[in-house]
C-alpha cells in the first residue's frame, strides 16, 4: 500500500512540474520569440492641435540679485473651436498678463536647466487653463512652448 501511495504522488508531483515548465516555457516563446505587432507611424505620433502665437516676454525675476528672463511663447490649443474663442482680444492680453506674473515669481536657479524650464511650462500652462474658458469640456491649453529662452 505505501508503494502504490508513494507512486500516485510521484507520478502527481511529476504532471504538475511537466505542466508548469510546459506553461512557462511557452510564456518566454511568445513574450521573446514572436513579432512585435505592427504599429503605425499616426498612432505614435499625435498631430499637433492649432499654435497661437503670444509674443516675447521680458521680466526681472524675485531675486535678490537682478536676473532677467526673456522668453517667446506660444501655446498650442486643444481644437480650432477653442481657437476661434480666443480671437477675442481680451483672451490675448489676459494670457500675456498671466504669463508676465508667472515669470516674475520665478527665481534665476529654478529655471536656468531644461527641468526648470519644463516646470516652468507646466506652471503657465495650468495658470492659463484656469483663466480660459473650457470648450467642449476640455481644457483650452494642451502645451506651452518656448520658441525662445534666455535667462541673465
């Protein structure tokens, strides 16, 4: 009896190893050893909504010392309706003053490297979508950009 006992379990212990090397082993083929699926080049690359053009802006910093930082912006919208919202003059001389006081709560250490920059886009990029309005439930601005930097 304790034969047979101990065959059944070797012969259990003996599939359900088989089954799991089994199982693995077709994981790391399918993960390693198939094509990787096709991916078009429209899909990875997201064309870029309508670019309004602010202008160059000049401010001193809140330094102790002075430091001065110029930059050309230009925001790209989420669609051509919020562009169309926007021909209203109003909108333009809102955005350039909130962009102005963003700039004079910079310091020079802060936004002399690329990740100062970068959070300095982010910064008037959510200063901008709480004045404007949203169209078609979304945000009107979806990037800024720096066609210019210069900090002294």
């Amino acid at each position: 009896m304790a034969l047979v006992k101990r065959t059944v379990v070797t012969v259990v212990v003996g599939l359900v190893v088989l089954i799991v090397g089994v199982g693995g082993g077709l994981l790391v083929g399918l993960k390693y050893f198939s094509s990787p699926p096709e991916i078009s080049k429209e899909a990875q690359i997201p064309t870029p909504g309508p670019m309004l053009e602010l202008g160059q802006f000049t401010s001193t910093m809140a330094d102790p010392e002075v430091h001065i930082v110029r930059v050309r912006v230009t925001v790209e919208l989420s669609g051509a309706n919020v562009a169309m919202k926007l021909t209203d003059p109003g909108w333009n001389v809102m955005m350039k003053d909130e962009i102005l006081k963003t700039l004079k709560d910079q310091r020079y250490d802060n936004v002399r490297y690329a990740e100062g920059m970068e959070k300095l886009k982010q910064d008037l990029k959510a200063r901008l979508n709480a004045i404007l309005p949203r169209v078609d439930d979304n945000v009107a601005v979806n990037r800024v950009l720096f066609d210019e930097f210069m900090t002294q």
